[in-house]
C-alpha cells in the first residue's frame, strides 16, 4: 500500500504542533465538513505523512511534519454532550463524523509561509491555494510535501 500526504491544518489556540509535541499522540477530532470527513473516514491510512499547518496564525505557515497512526474511527466527540464538536446527529449506532491518530514527526527549523508557498511555482496546483478552498484535510501529492520539507531545511 503506498503512502499518501496530506495538509492538516489547525488553529494555533485551538491545537498547535507543539500541542501535538506534548501529547505524543493526538486524536484528529472535530472535523465537520463531509468532505474532510470523507478523507478521514476512507482515505487517510495509518504510515500517511502530513503537513501540519498553522491557519489563522500571523503568518499562516506549514510547522512541521506528521504522521497517521490510526486509521479512521468515529468520532466520539460528537455525541459528547461537553465536547464543543457534539452533533446530536452522529450516534455510536450511526456515526457522521470520523478522526484519525497522529503523531509528530519533526517540527520545521523554518516555518514555510502561506505566501512563500504560494510564490513557489512549484506548488501552484496546492489546493491550499486555491480560491474559497477552507477543508482543514487536503491531499497533497508527494513532491509538493517534499518541496515544502526542503523549504522548512528539514529534509
């Protein structure tokens, strides 16, 4: 089976690299968009290696690296009554929502901006960049992790 990449991106104050740092292991929960939903639940596969990357920060910037340990199971946070993801929707009988493990790889000696990757002809098919595209799991392809690697000197 061969690896898939992928963005994943966070909010700094909501969970941030050096968040998923201290925990070791982190449950990717809280998704509600059936698209990213959909890439969780089928698509997302334990050995994936991801580009953890900071929105709504100043300067939004890929941090470093990550990598699934778990595949895809529901996500018990929303049918949590406490949890800030609940959806009274999803049941442990019917589940909507979906989540995977992860774990750190490696932080970037240089963080790579949204406008560094965006000046990159390289990487101008990312779907980060493109217009109105807000999925918080997006595929990336191989080489465009590999150029961001080598962007952050951590390749």
């Amino acid at each position: 089976m061969s690896t898939n990449y992928w963005l994943f991106k966070s909010e700094p104050g909501a969970y941030s690299y050096d968040n998923l740092v201290n925990d070791g292991v982190a449950e990717w929960d809280g998704v509600r968009n059936f698209q990213a939903r959909n890439f969780l639940r089928d698509e997302v596969k334990i050995g994936d290696k991801i580009l953890f990357y900071h929105s709504n920060a100043s300067p939004p910037a890929a941090i470093g690296t990550a990598v699934v340990v778990r595949s895809g199971y529901p996500d018990h946070t929303a049918w949590d009554p406490v949890s800030d993801h609940l959806d009274p929707k999803s049941t442990p009988k019917n589940p909507i929502w979906y989540m995977v493990d992860i774990e750190p790889e490696g932080q970037f000696a240089r963080f790579v901006t949204l406008r560094e990757i965006r000046d990159d002809d390289r990487l101008g098919a990312m779907m980060l960049l493109r217009k109105g595209s807000r999925l918080s799991i997006q595929p990336v392809t191989r080489e465009q992790f590999e150029i961001i690697c080598k962007m952050g000197d951590s390749c």
